[in-house]
C-alpha cells in the first residue's frame, strides 16, 4: 500500500469518495464518533457535503431537534456528537481534556469551590428544559460574584460540558443556547470502560483509516497506551498493515472511488483535513501545499482534487449567489475546473444558491 493507495482508501472512510451511503446528519456524525465543529456554520457544510441532496436548513433541524448535539469532546474544541454517544465519550475523555485545561483553569481564576457553585447555578438556571445563551448564562454566573472577564465563563462553561451538566440546545436565531444534558439526552446505563475504549478507537480507525496511533493519539487526546489497549480489545473489527515502516489501522475497505478528476471544496476542520497528525502529509503527497512561503496568507477552506491539497477557497454570497474564489497551487486541467464547478454546485445546492467560481493562482506556489 503506497500514499496514493492510503489517501484513495481514506477519503472513502471519511465519507468523501465511496463508504456507506447514510442518510441523516445524525448518522453521518455517528460514523465519525465525533465531528470537529467549533465553526458552526461550515461543520453543518462538512455534514451535507456527505449527504447528497440534504439542505443546510434540514441539517439545522436536525440539529435543533437534538438528533446531534455540539459540545467539548476528545479536545479542547467543539465536536458534533449524537446522544447515543455523547455520555461514554465524555466519560473517556473528559478527564483527559480537563486536564489539558488545567492551567487555564488556573489562570482564569477558577478552582474546584468556583466550579462546583457554577454548576449548581447553570443546573437550576437550566431546570425544566430551559434553553439559556451564553451571554444568560454568564448573567447568572457573574450576579453570583464569580469570574466571568477574559476567558472564564468559556472554561465555566467548557467545564460543565465534559463533566456531562450541559450541551448545546436549539438555536435562538442566529445565538447559540445550552441546555441540561439530561433534558436532551436520556440517561443510560454507563458503559464499561474497556467496551467505550474499544468502540472509539474502533470508530476512528474505521471512519478515518488507513491512520496510525499517533493520529489518533491527536484526535482523541488519549494516551498511546490507552489506544494500544483499544486496538487489542477491537481485534479483527481492525486491519493493520505497515507502510514505509509505518503501522496504519482501519476498518473493512469501503467501497471504490469515482472516477478521477474529482474536486471537493472541505471547510478548513474537516474531519480529513484536521483529525491525523503523524500522517496528515498524506493529503499533501506532492508538497505543494508545503511549499507554500512562510507567512503566505491563504483562505482557510481547503480545495482536494482526487484527495490531494491543491489550493484554497473562501465564500461569500448575495441574496441568490454563491460566489466561491479559489486560490490554487497551480492552474487546473479543462477536467479539472469542471470538477471543481460541480463542487462548487453541491455547495450551492445545500445553501439554496446558485454558484459562481472565480479561480486564481497563488503567486509563488509550486
């Protein structure tokens, strides 16, 4: 198995070219485990991106509905998670997560009398199903007399999440609301822990292999024993081969690719841009985008042509226009641009827009 082999096979885990066909938001986000979403609007991109013919007004519901849910989870970031999922995982990697947190828990003056008071305020501040914003919330907080400048209600709140107090609730317009994880997702029974261990590490490998330990060891926060652990316990759910020297893990093969060219315009935390570390070359196999100068400032979407980085995009639209400007590495085949087109229509069509492309070459690349 060459890099080729290896990125061909991963963008079909990761539900870009080939892998199941799913059929909701909900299922899409519990394929992955978790899905990076800490800017809301392009994370509901990356969900219809995978569901051909969904709208971003059917992801919205969905989300609203609480078939998935966005909370701190594996890192200290948002992640789209389902119900099902969101009180094992949390149990997992929480405590792995406060502690990456704990000097900034310091430095925002917040100890464990500061945060045992905010929860009792966010829990009755929340009771009966209530659905409060952050800027609420922070009312409540700081009317009580405790820390709220700077950074300290994001970590009061980013600490409630992971101990399983809070999740997000439904929109209120354009802002943001939490609401009591128990409102939202019934209780269950508390998995065993070397079960929830194996299912993550079964989870990544199959949604974003071929991967190694260390990528996961990135995505996850969970330490290179704990993963050694979980691929013992998941036995033949995973496939091992070594590459270069290199051990890689994933799940059964998915389902071949389409035929080249073919172009996807991915918001820059795509779960194929942002979840591996060890290997994240491997989007990149050429070194064009490394040989980008230092300092070049570039939109942060990402444009992969059959898998490979070759340039960037940003949008903006008017009241019926999508307009996407791609900046490449290098000036694209008849074939190409055509791909890129049609990508730019799914993203048109999930906005409700019509597109509009405008491509240029970035001065120095290549």
């Amino acid at each position: 198995m060459g890099v080729s082999l290896i990125a061909e096979r991963r963008l079909a885990s990761v539900l870009l070219a080939g892998g199941p066909q799913l059929g909701t938001p909900a299922e899409v986000v519990r394929w992955f485990g978790a899905v990076q979403a800490q800017d809301f609007g392009p994370a509901k991109w990356s969900l219809g991106e995978r569901l051909p013919g969904t709208g971003d007004a059917e992801v919205q519901r969905a989300f609203d509905a609480g078939e998935f849910l966005r909370t701190h989870v594996l890192r200290p970031t948002w992640h789209f998670v389902t119900p099902d999922d969101i009180r094992w995982m949390l149990r997992l990697t929480g405590p792995r997560v406060h502690a990456t947190n704990a000097y900034y828990y310091r430095q925002s003056g917040l100890d464990d009398a500061v945060f045992a008071k905010a929860h009792d305020l966010l829990a009755e501040a929340l009771a009966g199903g209530a659905h409060r914003t952050r800027k609420e919330l922070a009312g409540v907080i700081g009317g009580a007399g405790l820390p709220t400048a700077g950074f300290a209600m994001a970590y009061i709140l980013m600490h409630a999440e992971l101990d399983g107090l809070i999740c997000s609730g439904a929109m209120r317009g354009k802002q943001h609301t939490y609401a009591l994880l128990d409102s939202r997702v019934p209780p269950a029974p508390e998995r065993d822990p070397d079960s929830a261990l194996a299912e993550l590490v079964t989870r990544y490998f199959t949604s974003h292999g071929p991967a190694t330990a260390k990528d996961l060891r990135w995505w996850s926060s969970l330490t290179l024993t704990d993963i050694a652990r979980g691929v013992a316990l998941a036995g033949d759910r995973l496939r091992h081969e070594v590459v270069d020297g290199v051990s890689y893990w994933s799940g059964p093969p998915a389902a071949a690719r389409p035929r080249s060219p073919m172009a996807h315009l991915v918001q820059g935390y795509d779960e194929y841009v942002v979840a591996f570390a060890e290997s994240k070359w491997v989007l990149d196999a050429s070194g064009a985008a490394r040989a980008v100068p230092a300092g070049t400032l570039v939109p942060n979407g990402v444009l992969l042509l059959d898998g490979q980085v070759a340039g960037h995009w940003r949008r903006s639209s008017t009241r019926d226009t999508l307009l996407v400007e791609a900046l490449l590495y290098r000036a694209l085949t008849p074939p190409e641009s055509a791909a890129l087109d049609a990508a730019a229509a799914r993203q048109a069509a999930f906005l409700g827009l019509r597109p509009s492309v405008a491509t240029s070459v970035l001065d120095g690349a290549g």
